[in-house]
C-alpha cells in the first residue's frame, strides 16, 4: 500500500496505519543524517570546528551548514507527511537538538532518542489534530 494510503487512513483516526508512517519518518531520518548529510556538513556545522584549510568564506559557515541540515531533514518530513506545518516543526527541532549535541549538551544516544521522539510526535499530529 503506497505510504500515501496510510497517511490518510492515520488522518481518518486508523491506528494500524501509525507503525508504516513511523517508519517511513525514521527511514527519511536515516537517509538525511546519512548519505544526504555528507562529510562537509557533518564537521562544519559544528561551531567549534576549525578546518586545516582556513581558506572558507566566514567563521559563521556552522550557521549555513546546520540550517542546511535541518532543513534537509524537514524537507524528508515534508514528503513522507504531505505537512508543510511537520516540516518547518522539524527544521526548528532539528536545529536544536544538533546544536545542543554539537555543544555536547547530550550526546549522540540522546540526539538520535529525541529525533526519534519528535517523529512519534508527528504521527501522533497527523492522528490527532493534522
């Protein structure tokens, strides 16, 4: 059943279809944290990271390079929810939760339980109030 079925049967009140939208929200995660992140995102959107090549642009590329991120990650809840209103949640939540790992506030076990808690909020929305 194409994942869009399940978003309306969860819309409609149907439980059973929570596990697969679940699902689909980790795997986006998975792809985003992953292969969509690469090597230059992962090191520069720490604000404390100094490369050995100084020749970037500003010391506020973390800035660009975390907001890139999260918004790649709203981007994966936008289309495996159809929500817009999911996705600019996501940017907002994601950029926190890295920036507190990045300033290892919490560490990585953390980061990954709160991203996965924010996903099982968002199935709960589209259950309940979406």
């Amino acid at each position: 059943m194409p994942l869009s079925h399940h978003i309306d049967a969860l819309a409609d009140g149907s439980l059973t279809a929570a596990l697969p939208v679940f699902f689909a929200l980790l795997i986006a995660h998975a792809l985003c944290d992953h292969p969509l992140q690469g090597q230059f995102l992962a090191l520069h959107k720490n604000r404390r990271y100094r490369p050995k090549d100084n020749n970037l642009p500003c010391q506020s590329l973390w800035l660009y390079c975390l907001s890139a991120h999260a918004l790649i990650h709203a981007g994966g809840v936008w289309l495996v929810t159809g929500s817009c209103l999911l996705g600019s949640i996501e940017l907002v939540m994601h950029w926190i939760i890295d920036f507190l790992k990045e300033e290892r506030f919490i560490n990585l076990h953390v980061d990954q339980l709160l991203h996965a808690s924010c996903k099982v909020l968002y199935v709960i929305a589209l259950c309940c109030w979406l």
